[in-house]
C-alpha cells in the first residue's frame, strides 16, 4: 500500500463511521479507522487462508486455553501485514503519532499471565510459521482486574476493555452452537437393546463464537481465534422472566477468573470450563463432518490441544459427541478420543492441580460426570493385572470424591508434555512419575518459546535498528541469526552502539515512572527488574530483603561505593491470596521509606509499578539491566519473562529453575548470575525434613536486622502484614527456603555490582544474552508441537508438493 493509498482509506473511514474530515480526527477515531483498514486488508488474506485449509483438507490444531492474552493488537498487526512503516510515516505527515493512537486499544488481558500470554505469542507463531492452527477460549466481558495501589495496599478495579467496542473480533452467528448444563440424565433402553442418555431440565444456553484474526508475519496466513460469549437462546428467551435470571446466564462468560486455588469451589469456573470446550469441540466437529470422511479419520485432519487442565473435559466431552450423537461405539470413540487430543502441563505446584468435587459436576455436567465414571471404569479394568493395585487407584481419575483433571487429562490423549526440561524430567521422575511408569512413551518436553516480533521488533525498536545495522535483519524472519551477533563480543563499537539503545529505552521508561508514580530515578543506575504474578515461590520477597539489606548497609555507611540501582517491581496479587498482597504492602512501603531517604542519595531507589500487564511489560523488559528470575528451584515451571528480558539484553540472575537452566546452558555460566539450592538439594530437605529457619535467624546477624524490621517498626504501617511476613519466615519454617539462598543471593548481587562498572564486560554479558535468545523463539517451539506432537505441516510445505 501507498501512503496516498492509505490516506485515502482512513479519509473514506472516517468520513463513513464519523462524519469527519482526517485533519479533524481525535486519536480514538483515528485508531478505529486505522483499525478499520486493517481488518479489511488482512479479512482477504483470512478468507484465502480459511478456504485453503478446507480445500486442502489440510490437518488443523485447535489449541483450547481458558486465557489468551495478547495485550494490543494495532501494531503487531501492521508489523505482520508489513505496513507498518508506510502507516507510520503517512500519519507523520499529517503530524499524527502512531504511538499515540496505539495507546488508544485497552489490553486484551484475558489471561492471568504466563499460561496465557504463551498461548498468544504460540497463536502469533502458528500464524507466522504458516501452521494450521486456531485457539479456542473465552471471551470475557471483564479481563484480569486492573490493579491499583491506595496507600501501599492492591486494590482491584474491573476491567472494562469492550467498553469502546472490539475492532479486532467479528461476531460470527451463523456459527453459534448450544451448550447444555445442568438437569438430570438417566439411560434409556432402545428396542435394539442399546442404553441411551436421556436428559431432563437442562439449562441450554447459546455459545456465540468472535472470531479475532491472527495474522503471520508477512506471509500472507491469517488463522482464527475463537472466543466464545454466552447468550440466551431466542427460543428460551420465555423461560428467563426476571433480570436476575438472566444474569445467571450472562454471567458464564462475564469475568474472567484470577488464578487463586479456591476457584474449584466455583460452579461458574466450572460452567466456564465445559462452555468453551463443548462449544469448541461442536464447532470442530460440524466442520469434520463438512469434509465427508469416515470417522476413523478425525485424527488425520483435527488435533486439539489442551492447554493446562482447564480445558481437561474435552476427554468426555468429546466421547459424548461420537458416542451419544454420532452412534459410535465407545472403543472406537474412545481410540479416536486419544489420537486428537494433546495435554501441556504448566506447574507441578499443588495448590494449582486442578479437582473437582464430584457433587459439583454431578450438578453442572451430569452427562460429562457419567462419562466420566465410564473412563474411570475402563481405566482401572483395562490396567487390572499389568499394574500393581496401588498404582492403578493412585492414578485413576475419581478419587477422593474429586474428579483429578490432570489424570484424565493423561488418560485421555496421546502426549503430555512438560514446559522446560527440568521441569518435564520433574514430571517423569516425581509429579506424574505413576502415569510415566504406566504411559512412558506418552511423556515429552516442549520448552516454552516468545515471539520475538512483538518482546523485540515491536517493544524494543532501538535495539532492533542496532541490530539490523550490525547483522543485517535476517534475525527477523530467523530469530536463530541473532547468534550473528557473537561476532561482535570484541568490538567496541558495536557494544556502545547497544548500551546506547539500552539508553534510550531507560530513559523512555524513567519516564513513564516519573509520569506514574512521582519517583525520579536515573537512567544510570542499574535497572534491576523483576516482573511477574505475585507468588510466594516466585520469592519477591527474598529481592525485597536483599533491598532492605543494601537499606540498612547505606544508612551505615553513606559514603559506601556502590553502584546506584533502581528496584523496579510489576506484579499482581489474586483478590484472595492474602499473603501475596501483605508482600505488596511491604514492598510499596519499603519503597516510600527508600525513595524518599535523602540520606541514601539517590543510591537506591524502589519503583512498584502498578498494573503490571502486556503493555507495561513491553516498557519495562527494554529497560531492565538486570533480571530477577530467583524463584525456589523446582517451583517455576519454564518461565518465559527470562527469555524476554535476556532478549532485550537484560543479564539474569537465577535459581537453576524452570528455563533458566536451559538459558544458563544457551549463554554460558560467565552471562549469567547462577545461586542458590538445586531443585535436588530443595527436594533433599523434603525427604530428610530437617530444615530450620529460625536456625539461620539466630546464627546471621544481618538476617536477623532485616527482619526484624518487618516487626520492630522500622518499615512503617506494616504492623499486620510485617508479622505475617515474619511468621512466614520463621513460625512456619519459611516454606520457600528464604533464608536458606539468602546469603548465596546477596553474594551474586554483589558481583553484579561489581560487574556493572566495568561497562565493556557489562555490555559482553549483554550481547551473549541477545545473540543466545533465538534459542527461545516460540517459532521453533510450535514446530516442534506441530511435529511431535499435532502431525500438521504448514501450509507453503502443503502447496509446494
Ligand atoms: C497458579 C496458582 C494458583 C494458586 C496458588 C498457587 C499457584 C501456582 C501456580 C499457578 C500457575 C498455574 C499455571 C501457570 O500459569 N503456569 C505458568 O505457565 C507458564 C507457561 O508455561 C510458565 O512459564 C510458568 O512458569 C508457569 O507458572
């Protein structure tokens, strides 16, 4: 497209949708004509790719996730169509800021974090590495709440993202289905003496699919996601007289819900569950039966991937729709059951092991909970005699009066995988050990990848024009080039040229917290950043003592020479995790004690960013010097903000967990700050159970002065929260093993310190770090899905034969 082109476009949008002229245009409608275009340019792109894969009858993955959050859209968007520049200048001309107009689109935060923000950046490169490939969720009137802080303290606001309208999603009626919850089911004898479900008093509710388009990088590939809103049936419409019932209805898709282990009390969670994947798994099923092949097929043309257990019911969900709607019988269902459908695990943490009361489903999916009873059956019949008994009712899936969604979801599909490497040989050796002594060859790692187009290209483009400059931007279709960039370890200027871009980019965000918060800080101190969910594995309070260990050092000695550095926090705390948001509390008050110490001059300073999202993320990761990746080794499933910081030059400073083994491996133990227990040494404390906190309180006394001052009044208004804290710490034996990595923390931190003034060694770190990130490209993290594990191929591969 030409700049006349383009102008031309929004001047007839505008005047369409506004009655105004484009010199008159307000950034919103300016974004919404943008918008406008460019769903337009890409719909023929998706029209073409969506009858190709139906003429080919090519094999297609539908990657099922309660959440999906891809932040904003617009420029990712113009990136992938590659328009991005020509769009950019045009609007120069007519003295309009694309960032301006960009900022205008409200997050799609319709996830909570990691989980959901890799099912985006996996939608991004499906699309992008022409794979066959569309997601299938939930689309939530409300998304993760938005985070406020009043006086130190989280407070939750809803987050009203539809409020202005959705450019992005077509609505897509004709493709609605119904879902049926709720009423009894009995079985019934037919006259050739087959049993038939029969149902009375369900509650059919309408699924109505939007569809978002998810555009690949400059190859002509749109793929659908699909997320489902809840509305009443037209023909139920009568049944519904009071306001109050309907709201029942409408409420199945209102909110998402913020990750905390008291959701499986929740019969709307579970209403939500069986919603997208009925709704999801009908749609599929309609299309199969399009293409006219025999059953025993399925498996050639459809993979579904269930992401984390949320989604686990496609296992009885989908035997329902071959065995009660489609007359198949159970064995076959069942073999078909298990060909197409695929599970991802992401946490080995206890709390987070998705259960179901039995009376619960009982209750809301009567039809899926006897089919259940029927897995479970066949499941311990079919093993009697292979396995020990203890093994078989260790791993069925009805225990306890619970439904274990993790073991049907095992028992159901052909692959489970794991999100790193330690954290898949966890999930062999203990987690899941029982279902790998039964299904060895089901089990597999999959390392958890980013999209390099939007945590580089987009976020960071200072560092990306270097970048190109230096090695060409091959980088950009092949984020494995970056290695290029090893060439350079030695060259001077090539290493400033980066420092500066860094420079940039901290100044940008010193910026945004200057704006934000009040805090002046300086882009020359060391911008030391930990961002992610609030959980007390993730161990921000071990940084947050480190911080109050250089407090304490500062105010004894003013004149210590060390290397000013800026604290910088993003972090949300689910509404119920009381703990997780007394450690905000704490940090925010530690914070205002720092900041506003003149007697620490300016040598520290502690920033908590509020409402830590997408958007946020793609200021801070650009900025940050150092990253804090420092969960409990064994806890931290992959974790995927330590590849977007090394990615953008960050230097880490880890526990040897979750990927962060695997980047230590990628950039070598001299570029990166490795301390701390090892997951084995964490799980040698659990066998021999002699662990003492208060043992290291009483023999450390720096340790002792930090904590102390969570109860001695020395952080101030944290009287409740600093006992907790404190509690935590020694009461209960410090369940994350605080104290324990302390002192080898500290000591990594005092090297980064030393380190950091030497800005030629600093910058070498840095370059490993960016020149080893391709390593991580969540580009040949779907492929090697799509091999492994879905059978399908791209579509250009598909077209050359
Ligand atoms: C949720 C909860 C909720 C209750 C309190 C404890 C707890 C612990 C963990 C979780 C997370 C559940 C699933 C999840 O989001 N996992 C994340 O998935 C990312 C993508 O694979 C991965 O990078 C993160 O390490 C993993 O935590």
């Amino acid at each position: 497209m030409t700049k006349e082109e383009i102008k031309k476009e929004l001047r007839q949008r505008l005047r369409d949708t506004y009655a105004l002229e484009l010199e008159d245009a307000g950034p919103v409608e300016l974004f919404y004509s943008l918008g406008g275009l460019i769903k337009a340019i890409s719909n023929e792109k998706w029209h073409k790719t969506w009858k190709n894969y139906l003429t080919e009858e090519q094999k297609q993955v539908y990657y099922f996730s309660i959440e999906f959050l891809p932040g904003k859209l617009l420029k990712s968007n113009l990136l992938n169509l590659g328009i991005l520049n020509e769009v950019r200048t045009t609007l120069a001309d007519i003295d309009v800021d694309l960032e301006e107009l960009a900022e205008v689109e409200k997050d799609m935060a319709l996830g909570n974090g990691g989980l959901g923000r890799l099912a985006s950046c996996f939608m991004d490169s499906i699309a992008s590495c022409g794979l066959p490939g569309n997601g299938n969720g939930i689309r939530y009137d409300y998304g993760l709440f938005k985070q406020q802080f009043v006086d130190g303290y989280q407070v939750e606001l809803p987050d009203e993202w539809l409020k202005r309208g959705n450019v992005w999603e077509i609505r897509r009626e004709s493709k609605a289905c119904d879902v049926k919850l709720f009423g009894n089911v009995y079985m019934k004898r037919l006259a050739n003496g087959k049993l038939q479900p029969v149902a009375e008093n369900q509650t059919t509710v309408r699924a109505v699919p939007y569809d978002t388009g998810m555009i690949g990088y400059q190859n002509g590939i749109v793929n659908t996601m699909r997320l489902w809103s809840v509305e009443i049936p037209i023909s139920e419409e009568a049944k519904y007289q009071s306001l109050d019932e309907r709201r029942t209805v409408e409420d199945l898709t209102a909110v998402l819900y913020p990750d905390d282990s008291q959701e499986s009390g929740r019969l709307v969670r579970l209403a939500q569950e069986y919603f997208f994947v009925s709704a999801g798994i009908q749609s599929i099923i309609r299309y199969y039966k399009k293409l006219n092949l025999p059953w025993h097929s399925l498996s050639e043309k459809i993979a579904i991937h269930i992401n984390d257990t949320h989604p686990a019911m496609c296992v009885p969900e989908l035997m329902r729709v071959l065995v009660d709607e489609n007359g198949l019988n159970w064995e076959f269902a069942w073999d078909i059951t298990v060909k197409v459908l695929s599970y991802t695990n992401h946490t080995i943490m206890a709390e987070a092991l998705e259960k179901w009361p039995i009376y619960l489903m009982k209750i809301v999916v009567p039809r899926i909970y006897q089919i259940i009873e029927e897995i479970d059956r066949r499941y311990v019949t079919t093993l009697q005699g292979i396995h020990s008994q203890d093994l078989i009712q260790r791993t069925r899936p009805l225990q306890n009066d619970q439904v274990y969604m993790a073991h049907l979801a095992i028992i159901g599909s052909h692959s489970t995988n794991g999100v790193a490497k330690i954290h898949s040989d966890l999930l062999k050796s203990i987690v899941l050990h029982d279902f790998y002594v039964i299904y060895p060859e089901r089990f597999n790692n999959k390392t958890n990848g980013i999209a390099e187009r939007r945590w580089l290209q987009l976020a960071n483009e200072p560092l990306a024009n270097v970048i190109d400059e230096l090695i060409t931007d091959s980088w950009r279709k092949t984020p494995q080039d970056l290695k290029l960039l090893m060439n350079y370890q030695n060259d001077e200027a090539a290493l400033t040229k980066i420092r500066e871009a860094k420079l940039v980019k901290k100044e940008e965000l010193a910026n945004y917290i200057l704006k934000t918060t009040g805090i002046e800080v300086s882009s020359n101190a060391i911008f030391d950043v930990q961002i992610k969910r609030l959980h007390a594995y993730k161990r921000q309070l071990m940084n947050l003592l480190h911080i109050l260990k250089l407090y304490f050092e500062i105010k004894d000695n003013p004149e210590m020479d060390i290397t000013p550095r800026v604290f910088i926090f993003g972090a949300k705390a689910a509404p119920s995790y009381t703990y997780a948001k007394s450690i905000i509390k704490a940090i925010n008050e530690v914070a205002n004690m720092v900041n506003t110490d003149r007697s620490l001059q300016d040598k520290i300073k502690v920033v908590f960013l509020p409402n830590y999202n997408v958007s946020l993320a793609e200021k801070i990761i650009p900025a940050a010097d150092v990253s804090e990746q420092i969960s409990l080794a064994s806890k931290e499933a992959s974790g995927t903000s330590n590849m977007k910081l090394m990615l953008n030059g960050a230097v880490t400073i880890a526990t040897l967990d979750g990927a962060n083994v695997e980047i230590r491996d990628a950039v070598g133990d001299d570029n990166i700050y490795i301390f701390g227990l090892t997951e084995k040494e964490v799980y040698d404390y659990y066998e021999k159970q002699d662990y003492s906190s208060q043992k290291i309180y009483d023999e450390d006394e720096n340790l002792r002065r930090i904590l102390d001052a969570f109860v001695d009044g020395t952080i101030p208004n944290i009287e409740f929260e600093g006992q907790e804290i404190y509690d935590a710490l020694l009461k209960f034996n410090d369940e994350y093993f605080l104290l324990r990595d302390f002192h080898d923390y500290v000591k990594a931190q005092e090297q980064i310190n030393q380190d950091y003034k030497d800005s030629m060694l600093w910058q070498k770190k840095s370059l490993a770090n960016i020149a080893n990130a391709g390593n991580f490209s969540a580009d040949d993290t779907v492929k090697a899905y799509a091999e492994d594990i879905w059978q399908i191929e791209p579509i250009f591969a598909h077209t050359e034969k």
